[in-house]
C-alpha cells in the first residue's frame, strides 16, 4: 500500500539495564518496535512515539489511528486517510513493564542503532498512555491519585449526557468507599506508600507486605469504586456493557500465519475518565501550571463546518473530543488526526492556525461542563466478534 515500515527487537541485557539508577534486574528484555515512514517528505519529518495499552497490553489495540485499517474479514486492510504518520515518522513499541527505565533504554538504542531513522528532523514526542509516567520520573505529581479516583463516581452520577448509572445513596456510597478514613481509596493509597518507602523504595516488587498494602489498596477501588458502573460499557458510557467498544479486527488479522506477527491478548484494561484527565492537568506542579489553569476552553475546529471537541492549551494542553470512546480515533478520526498534527508541528490545538510558544493560551470558559452531548443514536448492528472472546 505504499507505506514504509520496518519492525523488529531491541534487546536490552540485564547489565545495561542496571546502569540506570535504582535499577537492579537479572533478566534480558526484548522490545518489539513497528516503525511507519512519513508519507509526506520523510527526509524532514518529526519523530512520534506511540504507547498505546496499559501494562502488559499490545499497543495494537489502539490501531485505527495506525497506516492501514484491518477490515472487518480480519483478512485483508485498506490504507488509513487519516493515519498519523501522513506527516511524521510513527514508531510503535510494545511493552509489558510499568517503569520508565525500559522506554529510555530502548531510546538510547533505537535513536542512534536503527539503520533506516533518517529523518534531519530530531524533534521527539511522546504519545499514547504511558507519557505522564516518563514525565514522573521527573517530575512527582503529588496527589495526582486524589486527583483521579473520585472523578469515577462522580462521572457515572453526573456527566454530559445526563446519564445517571445509580442513585445518589449509591453515589454516597461509592464516594464514601474513595474518602473514608482508613479504609477509603486515598488512606489505603497512603498506607501503601508509607509501607513502600519503607520496604520498598527502589520499586523491586518483592516485599511481601509492601504487596499486600498495594492489593488492598487495588481491591478496594477496583471492586468497590469501579465494577459499580460495570451495567454500561467500561470503554463507552453511552453504550452497553455487551456492546463494549470497537471490534477488535486484528485479534483475528495477527493470528494467522501469514502476518507472522504475535501479540499479546489479555482482557484487563485502564479506564480513563476525561474528568481525572482534567484533574490531573489542574493539579500538575510545573512551572507554568498557573497559566494552564487560567486558560479557557476553546472550541476544536476539526474542519470548516465540523467543531469536534474543546481544548484548553497553555504548555500542555487538555482537550475533550466528543461523542469519542476509549479508542477516540475509531470514534472521531478527523478530529484525533487534526489535534495530532497541530501538536506536532507547534500549532494551536484549537485552530491550527496560530504557532504556539511560551505565550500562548487558549481563550474561553475556565469548563466545559455546560457543554452537553445528546446519547448517540446507534446505526450500526451489534456485531459478534468472536476472535475478541480469545
């Protein structure tokens, strides 16, 4: 189909992983890559790298945003339109640790070994779930936990679509389960980070007790805080449970034999709320945080006729896209690609037409909340997609 792209390992031994601060492993790693070529001028384009799933997930999962889209016979593909790397070089890396130390490594491989990275451009951005944990490394966002557990709750009794999933005795109840003194979300958090800087301080994973404060902590919010919503689907609200998300055609696609390619299949997901998102962003100590949080919401101008979500950019930038699921690009395509671009090349999110630095803030609504969306009217069939039982 035309598109450039390249695949394979990089192995990281055990002793090169160990020079890394606070790094103490007795195993190898292999890191699988796929690489996609820029369609349009290769020579200059910037560098993107994308982690999509969670820990221990494929980044596959994530593909309607890749080169080629597998078609519903899990046979056959047809190019993307709207692929991310039409202007930048995309590089995919599968990866199944939750620390930073693997990402950097294989970067400091990758950049300077693969033989087919020729691009004058040395610009790299970082994309999918995992960047907020890169930036951690760095810099720690006290409290950032705070910051999201309660935004589940809150975002089932009270959203945009006017949806409410329970109650308020039940809504009170799950709140309680977040906030209660000792045995709460955020105590038990607390508890698991005094017993781990005690026990545990470098992250090894071997401390019995520090485990069991960590499975307590993980317990009590993922069976008492997050399966109370489990009647409508976790990767879309305004759909239900049955009818969970995009089908996953390349579940189907990679396993057969001619692709030989293997990926991992596992059902446990992330959810993410735009309300911890945003909450997160608020919270967030760098140094120009005050003006990101003095900044307003403007509308994302997809296209001339189309406004597809809503932004607010000073540094970073927080966007809700709407009538999007958790895989937003099979749900708004264009209005993925076009936020893609504009962040890639320095452009403001909203527009595109204004070049971003230091200076430059969105303007409008300090929320987004009186913004309400109508439930989506279904137009496609339920479809039964049995690769994705595996």
């Amino acid at each position: 189909m035309g598109v450039g792209a390249w695949s394979g390992y990089v192995s990281l031994p055990k002793e090169f992983l160990n020079n890394m601060e606070n790094m103490s492993v007795d195993y190898d790693i292999n890191l699988f890559f796929w690489y996609f070529e820029a369609r349009h001028n290769p020579s200059s384009a910037p560098t993107s790298i994308y982690l999509g799933g969670g820990p221990g997930r494929t980044s596959l999962d994530s593909m309607s945003g890749f080169p080629c889209n597998i078609n519903p016979d899990s046979n056959s593909m047809k190019l993307n339109p709207l692929s991310w790397n039409k202007h930048v070089y995309g590089n995919d890396t599968e990866h199944d640790r939750t620390g930073l130390a693997d990402p950097v490594k294989f970067a400091q491989v990758w950049f300077q070994e693969f033989p087919d990275y020729r691009t004058t451009n040395k610009k790299v951005s970082l994309w999918g779930t995992s960047p907020p944990t890169w930036l951690t490394w760095h810099r720690q966002w006290l409290h950032r936990y705070k910051a999201q557990a309660a935004s589940f709750p809150h975002i089932e009794y009270n959203n945009t679509y006017g949806i409410q999933l329970y109650n308020h005795t039940m809504y009170s109840v799950l709140m309680q389960n977040v906030t209660a003194p000792k045995t709460g979300c955020y105590d038990l958090v607390d508890q698991y980070r005094v017993a781990a800087a005690e026990g545990d301080s470098t992250g090894q994973g071997t401390n019995e007790t520090v485990n069991a404060a960590c499975q307590t902590a993980s317990a009590v919010y993922f069976v008492q805080v997050l399966e109370a919503y489990m009647v409508c689907s976790q990767f879309d609200l305004a759909r239900l449970r049955i009818d969970s998300d995009e089908p996953n055609y390349f579940n189907g696609f990679f396993n057969q034999r001619w692709p030989h390619i293997s990926h991992d299949t596992k059902t446990n997901e992330c959810k993410f709320t735009g309300m911890g998102v945003e909450n997160i962003s608020l919270a967030a100590g760098f140094h120009s945080a005050p003006s990101l949080r003095a900044a307003g919401y403007e509308d994302v101008r997809t296209n001339k006729t189309y406004k597809g979500g809503v932004v607010r950019q000073h540094g970073i930038s927080r966007f809700r896209v709407f009538q999007g699921g958790h895989a937003v690009a099979a749900y708004e395509p264009e209005t993925i690609y076009r936020i893609f671009q504009r962040s890639m090349f320095g452009l403001d999110v909203a527009t595109g037409h204004i070049k971003t630095d230091s200076h430059y803030s969105s303007k409008g609504p300090r929320s987004n909340w009186h913004i309400k969306n109508q439930i989506p009217v279904e137009n496609r069939e339920t479809v039964s997609y049995t690769n994705q039982l595996a």
